[in-house]
C-alpha cells in the first residue's frame, strides 16, 4: 500500500517542513486529531478586533486545520500559519521545543481569543492538575496543594486511528507511582 493511499485511507494529513517546522507539524497533527479541540476552535467567530489577520493565531490555526480535515488528497499548505507564530515570536528557521511551541499557542489562544469563556474551555483540555500531599512523621500534620500543569494527552488509539481511551492518571491521597514495569504491562501487546 503506498503511504498516499494509506494517508487517505486512514484520515491522515502530510504537511510539508518548512524552515524546521518539523515539531510545529507534529503538534499540528496533534490538534488536528483532538477532535474536542476542533470543535472548539471551531465554534470561535472572529469579532471586532485589533489584531492583524496574518498575526491572528486562533484564526490562522482554525482556517488551517479545516483546510487540514477537509482536503486530505493534497498536503495542506501551512506556511501562513508558521509565518503567524513568527510574528508572535516563535521564530522560522530555528529548531524548537514542541511542548515550547504548544504552550506559546495556548498562550496566545488564550490573548487572543476575545470570547475569553470559549478560550478557557481550550485551555481546560490540556489542563491536568495535580495535588500533593506533604505529611509530618512525627506529628501527622498534613499540607495539601494543588497544582497545574498543561500538557498534550496521550490517546491511544488503534490501526484504524479509533481511539480506545486516553491516558490519564488521577493522584488520591498519596503519591501513585507511574514504573515502566506499570506502562509495560498496560500496555502489553500478546502475541496471538
């Protein structure tokens, strides 16, 4: 099966790397495949505003990923959107961090998207908190603080692209440790 056909097939999109852009695309890929997300974006209309169309980020990022999820016999052009995050500082030609690059674009979601409640909701998607509990050997007393971070989920999905469920990791009272030997065994794939 050539990749083309199994691209097509399967609802997948090439992108092309310009300028180091290898590590924009994955997360592109990213967005594109987080159903939940589109969907958000997708329900963003673009009100009176003072930022430029080409320096827009939600907007660039929305007309990219529909072009993305409608035409998959092509590679879909992006260069507009990577020439957006540079006029916001994320600069062409220089190799970056994906979790550097995702959180720069939340960031300017989140400024400027003027429907702020929508722009939380995004945000809410990638939000995992954290809560950690600190308890004295001798006296028993016990300090609890919550914490955030954002991060990309980890779904899993099998050949067909069908995601059978995402990995998620809820900590109660006490630490839960997360071993290779643990992600080994969810994860173990039998030989039939």
């Amino acid at each position: 099966m050539s990749l083309m056909s199994y691209t097509t097939r399967s609802g997948l999109m090439g992108l092309s790397n310009y300028g180091l852009s290898c590590c924009v695309n994955s997360l592109l890929q990213s967005f594109s495949a987080t159903q939940e997300f589109t969907e958000l974006l997708n329900r963003w209309q673009m009100s009176d505003t003072d930022i430029p169309e080409d320096c827009n980020t939600p907007l660039q990022l929305q007309r990219l990923l529909r072009k993305m999820q409608s035409d998959k016999s092509h590679t879909a052009h992006h260069e507009d959107f990577l020439r957006c995050l540079d006029r916001n500082h994320i600069q062409l030609y220089v190799q970056h961090d994906v979790d550097e690059v995702f959180l720069s674009i939340l960031n300017l979601i989140q400024q400027q998207i003027s429907d702020k409640e929508l722009a939380q909701e995004i945000k809410q998607l990638y939000k995992i908190t954290v809560e950690q509990n600190l308890q004295c050997q001798t006296c028993f007393y016990l300090t609890k603080d919550t914490s955030y971070f954002l991060s990309l989920p980890l779904p899993i999905s099998d050949c067909s692209n069908t995601v059978l469920f995402r990995f998620n990791i809820k900590y109660r009272d006490g630490v839960q440790n997360v071993t290779a030997e643990f992600l080994s065994r969810l994860f173990k794939i039998e030989n039939s």
